[in-house]
C-alpha cells in the first residue's frame, strides 16, 4: 500500500515531503472526520481553510507552521490536501495517496508552449520623431 506524501513548495521552488507520524491519536481522528465531512460542502470559507491548516500542522508533529502549509500549498489545492491527511488519519490510506499524488502530478506537469508563428512580410511599425 502506498503511502501519503504531503509535499510543501519551498522557498526554492522544490518540493518538501513530509510523512505522516506512525502514531496518531483518536483525538485527532475524531477532528479529522469533523473537518472531513465539512470540507465536502461546495462552498469552503477560508476560515476553514485556516483552521485546516493548523490541523495538517498538527498531525505533523509541527514540522512545519500552518502559514507555511498555506504558502507551500497551491491556492486551487487547499482543499484537497486537507482533505487528503484527513482522510489519511482516517485510515483511507489509498484514496490519500491518489488524492495527492495526482495534486502533485497536475502542480508540477510542465506547460506546453506553442511555437510562435512567424508573419511573413508584415510591415514594420514606423517609429515617430
């Protein structure tokens, strides 16, 4: 079984992993399950981002601040990752992995760039005195 990989954008632009605790308390399951069901609602204000945040701080042991969670994680995927630790604290180990695993496919997928075409015998723009 694969493990959840929480990576953090540093400061140089790599990504930082983290790994979860080998032991984490009911205390934080029964958080997880509560910020986990509040997290599927359409419309997620940014307070519970932030208090996500802190959670996923939390579960790792404060390796990391919860400000430095919000400034590694893309802004589209805050949800996301949350989620995805706790559905990790919950046990649902494989759906975690895939949840992050394919955050972190789509962050660091390279952009295709289209060659520039180039216009032929296009006047070149006089320039005034």
């Amino acid at each position: 079984m694969k493990e959840p990989i929480l990576k953090l954008r540093q400061a140089d632009g790599n990504l930082r992993p983290f790994y979860l605790p080998g032991f984490i308390s009911g205390l934080v399951a029964r958080k997880a399950s509560e910020l986990a069901d509040k997290l599927k609602e359409d419309n997620v204000p940014f307070e519970l981002i932030e208090q996500g945040a802190q959670f996923v701080s939390e579960v790792y042991e404060n390796k990391f601040t919860s400000d430095e969670f919000l400034t590694g994680t893309h802004s589209q995927y805050l949800a996301v990752v949350i989620f995805a630790v706790c559905q990790s604290v919950l046990g649902k180990v494989a759906e975690a992995a895939s949840l992050l695993e394919s955050v972190y496919t789509v962050q660091t997928k390279k952009k295709k760039h289209r060659p520039r075409q180039r216009q032929k015998n296009r006047p070149q723009p006089t320039q005034k005195q």
